[in-house]
C-alpha cells in the first residue's frame, strides 16, 4: 500500500472507470440517456418514431445482404468522414 492511503484511492478510481467502448463524441451519461429515452418509450411513440424515420426524405430504408454489411458500414463510415 502506497503512503497516504493513495492505493486504496486509485484502485476506486480505477473501478468506477466504464469499460464500454464509446463512438468519438459518446460517453456513458450520453448511451445512458439514449437507453432510458428508449426504455421509457411508449408502444406509440415508438411507432410514430419509426413511422417517421421510414417516412423521412433524407433518409432511405434498405435491404443489404448480410454479407456486404460491413462494405456498408464502412463506405457510411467514410462518407461520413
């Protein structure tokens, strides 16, 4: 143990440390708050919100096999920048 009781101390900060991966510009206070949104969402809401993104002009819906996902997922990601 460390002078001071500075071990015990580091070890607590250790431990409260989140060992989520988050996407550049998350943290777990802003996943959290998408979880409770999602998780207090009423069966109506949750239909007016998916009826609403499958109506949106700036955004299509499509069917991708499997197996191209991930091709996807990075020509997004570069487009995205």
């Amino acid at each position: 143990m460390r002078r001071n009781g500075k071990a015990s101390s580091d070890k607590q900060r250790r431990a409260k440390r989140d060992p989520s991966p988050y996407p550049k510009g998350w943290n777990r206070k802003r996943a959290q708050a998408v979880i409770d949104h999602y998780e207090n969402q009423s069966d109506n809401d949750a239909i007016a919100e998916a009826e609403a993104a499958y109506n949106a002009v700036t955004t299509a819906m499509i069917a991708v096999p499997v197996q191209l996902v991930s091709e996807v997922d990075r020509l997004i990601a570069r487009r995205a920048g």
